[in-house]
C-alpha cells in the first residue's frame, strides 16, 4: 500500500479546516451525512464511498462516488439515521469490513 496516510476527521472540526482536507483528498470515505455531501463543491476526488439509502433519494451526486451498502431487513431504522438501531445491532455499518471499503478504493483507481 504506501505512501502517504489518509488524515481521520472525527470528531469536531472547522468548516475551513475541513474545507482545506477536502482540496488535498483523491477520493472522501464517510458514512452517509452531510461531509458526503462535500466532495464535488470543494474539489475533492470521486465522492464518497459510504452506506446510504438510494431509495430515499439520497446519495452522492458524482458520477465516479460508490455505495457500500447491505440489504437487511431492518433498514433503513430512520429517514435521517437519528434514531438509534433498534436492534442494538448496527450491521448496516458493522457489516462493512474494511476490505470491502478498499476494495471499492481499489475499483475505483484510488486505493490507498
């Protein structure tokens, strides 16, 4: 793999600071919120690669962006995601191993 490590925002960050990142990145990994959203006006590469509802209409808008998503019976638990998995289980993120995010890197031309 080499090269240089992906910078982790989690937590709480300025917008320009997120803004700055964002001009730097080849490709946002992030879950379906509204950073997803942020790919295409600051620059950065093929958009997100995260779970989502595609039904609901929400998704990312380039071309280029992946879905990682698993059918289960139980989602989507919100139209938002603000209620907490009402099984306890949160699978729908769980379940998506790493390997299947850098596999999606990987088809995507952008793996790390």
């Amino acid at each position: 793999m080499g090269g240089p490590a992906a910078p982790t925002f989690r937590g709480h960050h300025a917008l320009p600071e997120l803004a700055a990142a964002l001009a730097r990145c080849r490709v946002l990994v992030t879950g379906d919120s509204g950073l997803g959203h942020w790919p295409r006006p600051w620059g950065c590469g093929p958009g997100a690669v995260r779970p989502t509802v595609p039904a609901f209409g929400f998704g990312p808008r380039l071309p280029a962006s992946r879905i990682l998503e698993r059918e289960l019976h139980c989602r989507p638990c919100s139209l938002h995601g603000e209620k907490p998995c009402r099984y306890g289980h949160q699978d729908c993120l769980a379940g998506l191993a790493p390997a299947a995010v850098l596999a999606a890197l990987a088809a995507m031309g952008t793996a790390p």
